[in-house]
C-alpha cells in the first residue's frame, strides 16, 4: 500500500520503505520488550490490548496527511506486532498445546501467510473505493472484532478453563512463576545464537523476496497480473506449507523439520535465479518460497518451546525472537542495498541460507525448561 500512499501524499516512497524495514526491527524490540509484559498480565491481557492500540493507530495511518508522523505509526505498529502476534499469540499455543505445539502451530499461523493472497490483491482494491483513512479503519474494525473475541473467549491456559481438578492452583503458580532463564542466561547459550541466527537468516531471505519479487518481474517485462497471480497462489502455498511441516515437525521432532525446511527453501532460491529465463522459474520459486515462509512461522516458537516447555517458552523466545525479527527488517532494508542488482540480491540470500541451514545443523533440540 505504500506506493499509494506515496502517490497520494506526495511522500517518498523510498523513506517509507526504510521505516517498513526498520518497523520489522522495532517489532524485534517489541518481542523482547512485552515478553515481561506476557509474564505478568497473561498472553490474553497482552493481545487484547495490543490489538485495540494496532487499531486506533491504524485510523490515524491511513488519516494523517504528517508524513513524520506516519512514519512514527509505522514504528510504533511494528513494535505491537510484538504483542498480540509474537508473545500473544504464540505463547498461547506453547501453553494449550505443549506436547502437539508443532500440528497445532501447523494450523494457528495460517493467518499470518494468509496475508500474502488477501491483503496484496484486496487492499490496492479497497483503498480505491474507500480512500486511504476508509480503507484503514475496516482493518481497524477487523482487529477490534479480534480483540472481543480474545477477551469473551480466550484462556491463557488450560488450568484457566478448568482442564485439570487443581487448575486454578496451577494458573496462579504459573502467573507468579519466575524464570531462572534471565536475558544474560539465555545470552550466554550458544544454541540461543545456533536457533536465533539460523531462524534470522531464513527470515531476511523470506522478506527480501517478498519485498522485491514482484517490482523484479515488472521490471525484466512480466505483466502485473502474472506477478500478482504468483503472489496470490503463493499465499495458498503458505497456509500448505506451514499444515504439511507442522506434520513433519511433530513426526520427526523441530530440529529436523527445520533442516528440511532450509534445504526445501534453498530451492526454491536456486529457482529464482532463472527468473530472467522464463515465467516457470517465477512460478516454481514463488510457489516454494512462499509455502517456506509458512512454515517458518510455526517452526521458531515450536522448537523455543521444545526446549524450554510452556514455563520457561516467554524466556527463551524474547531474546531468540528478537534475533529472529530483527533478520526480517534486514530483509526488507536489503531490497535498497541491492538496488539494481535484484539477482545478486538473490545469488546472497543462497549463501545466507546456506550459512543458516549449517547454525540449525549445529543446534540441540535438547529440553532444558520446567516439567
């Protein structure tokens, strides 16, 4: 939507995709940050609150005609997303789904992939009828319908809802359970660089295409409706991929369900350099990628909590999650640094992916959390 904003307001789209990048990073701030937030309020309290400022802000990104406070939103959004999506909706899972986490993240991280085949083709539409501030706002009210449903429905943990017969015992011990896995700990672990960098790296790839792909294939001669299709296909693939590998991650454990995932991205990589040659390579590469970055959703909090089980899981994921977002920003900013070498963009993310398949290689999926 950013272009449309430019047009629209006179702005730079150039700057405005910096901040994007940079808001990806203040998301990273935002996982590490609210991970102390989740602890003392409860995922629920967290992503409902989340939820509702997203919303409010969301009015005035799509109203504000201040291009520094445009930018300001787009930071402060990135640094929610940490909430409701990261320590909200994640931390979740690892509580109701400790030992099926990995079919189950299968299933709950849909929604983030599903973005790629509805927001890409329905907000250049939306925008057009309903005008940038109209548009917004039906998101806005999108999100605040979530934020009713999470508070009328949802329970931070089983024990909540009554599951087990010493329940409200237990939900009052985990909601005052304080982790030995302090920051410095978890620092301190290599497998914590291992996971974090490994999973960082695949993530910069991820945005790093979707950030150039399409303006990529505009650009060798390929018509907006083909690489808008593959966009749209794409997102498809997403909500396979992340299904089929939260199957292969509960069949053969995370760790080699990630080495999986990097050799299956890899080619999907390898594929887009053949972009020039034809519009199969767009295809095959789009479809590969994209049910990839599905899977990458639920394949991070799934091995975080592997290893440090529903107790420790806000500990260890607010550093490992932080290196993990972080990659993200990167990804989007390298579509600048690349400017006018896209393919070179591409030939990098093969030796980062390959340097990232070697660090989860290296990793122990060893369970070091609470019983």
């Amino acid at each position: 939507v950013f272009p449309m904003f430019s047009e629209i307001r006179g702005w730079d789209v150039n700057v405005i995709n910096v901040v994007s990048g940079l808001a990806c990073i203040a998301k990273a701030i935002g996982v590490l940050v609210l991970a102390r937030v989740v602890r003392k309020t409860g995922a629920k309290n967290l992503t409902t609150v989340t939820l509702i400022l997203s919303a409010l802000l969301l009015i005035v990104f799509g109203t504000t005609k201040s291009l520094p406070l445009f930018l300001i939103v787009i930071l402060i959004i990135g640094f929610l997303g940490g909430g409701y999506e990261k320590n909200g909706g994640m931390t979740l899972t690892a509580n109701w789904w400790p030992t099926k986490k990995g079919i189950v993240l299968g299933f709950t991280t849909m929604g983030i992939v599903a973005m790629n085949f509805l927001y890409v083709p329905m907000m250049p539409k939306l925008l057009g009828k309903l005008g940038l501030g109209g548009g917004m706002t039906v998101i806005a009210v999108l999100l605040i319908i979530v934020a009713i449903i999470t508070t009328i429905c949802v329970k931070n943990n089983p024990e909540e809802a009554g599951e087990y017969p010493d329940g409200a015992e237990i939900a009052q011990m985990m909601k005052e359970y304080k982790s030995p896995f302090t920051i410095g700990k978890v620092l301190k672990d290599k497998n914590t660089w291992f996971i974090g960098l490994g999973s960082a790296l695949a993530f910069m790839a991820v945005m790093s295409y979707i950030a150039s792909a399409i303006p990529a294939m505009l650009a060798i001669g390929y018509a907006y409706t083909q690489a808008s299709a593959i966009f749209a296909v794409g997102g498809i693939m997403g909500i396979v991929g992340s299904f089929i590998f939260g199957i292969i991650d509960q069949k053969i454990g995370t760790k080699k369900a990630f080495v999986v995932y990097f050799v299956f991205i890899i080619i999907g990589f390898v594929a887009l350099l053949g972009m020039p040659k034809g519009l199969t390579f767009c295809w095959i590469s789009g479809v590969v990628i994209f049910a990839a970055q599905g899977a990458l959703c639920n394949l991070l909090p799934s091995y975080v909590a592997s290893k440090y089980g529903r107790w420790d899981y806000t500990a260890g994921y607010q550093v490992i999650g932080t290196i993990f977002e972080i990659g993200a920003g990167i990804g989007v900013m390298m579509t600048g640094f690349f400017a006018g070498n896209i393919m070179g963009m591409y030939i990098f993310d093969i030796v980062v992916l390959v340097i990232g398949l070697i660090f989860m290689a290296l990793s122990s999926d060893k369970f070091i959390g609470k019983r």
